[in-house]
C-alpha cells in the first residue's frame, strides 16, 4: 500500500552527482595546476594536478570532490610560495655575493 517500489526506497540509487560549479571548480584547478607545471616550471606541483584529477574523477562523490579540489589548490599555492621565496632567496644571495655584504 504505502511502500515504495523496489529499488526506489532510502539508500538505494546512485548517489548525487556533483554539481556543476563543483565540477567547473575542478577543472580550473587541474587547469591551473598544468599551466604552473608547464609555465612557472613549478615541477612540485604535479601533486596539485594529481589532486585535482582524482578531484574530477570522484563525480559521484560531490564532498569527496570538493575536497581533493580544495587540496589541489592549497597545494598550487603552496607551490606558488615556495617559488616566490625561492626567486627572493636567490636574488638576495646575488646581491650578498656582488656587493660582498659582510665580509668585514
């Protein structure tokens, strides 16, 4: 009488498919992830772009694809930082040698 076909009922079914904008989020972080790899030289970053596969790969799990995109960016900017500072550092340590600071 008042029972859902079968199959149909709680817990049953595929689970929700992620949404676009999540889906979209994803793609732009595999995108920035490549273009850092490929432009910026930034080699340690094909963590972020194996994140943000594994991101577009987990489409049927939306919380599991928000997550692995949210790495995927944490570890780009990661990746950013570690190079700005790399590029200072060794601008410094030119200007240390050049100009002989502190060698009395």
């Amino acid at each position: 009488m008042g029972y859902p076909p079968p199959g149909r009922g709680a817990g049953h079914g595929r689970p929700p498919a992620a949404a676009p904008a999540e889906r979209t989020a994803a793609v732009i972080a595999l995108t920035v992830s490549i273009l850092s790899v490929l432009f910026c030289l930034l080699v340690i970053n094909i963590v972020g772009v194996v994140l943000a596969g594994i991101a577009l790969g987990s489409s049927d799990d939306p919380a599991k694809m928000r997550r692995y995109t949210r790495y995927s960016w944490i570890s780009t900017a990661v990746c950013f930082v570690v190079a700005v500072l790399g590029f200072l550092g060794f601008f410094l340590f030119l200007d240390h040698i050049r100009f002989g600071y502190g060698t009395g």
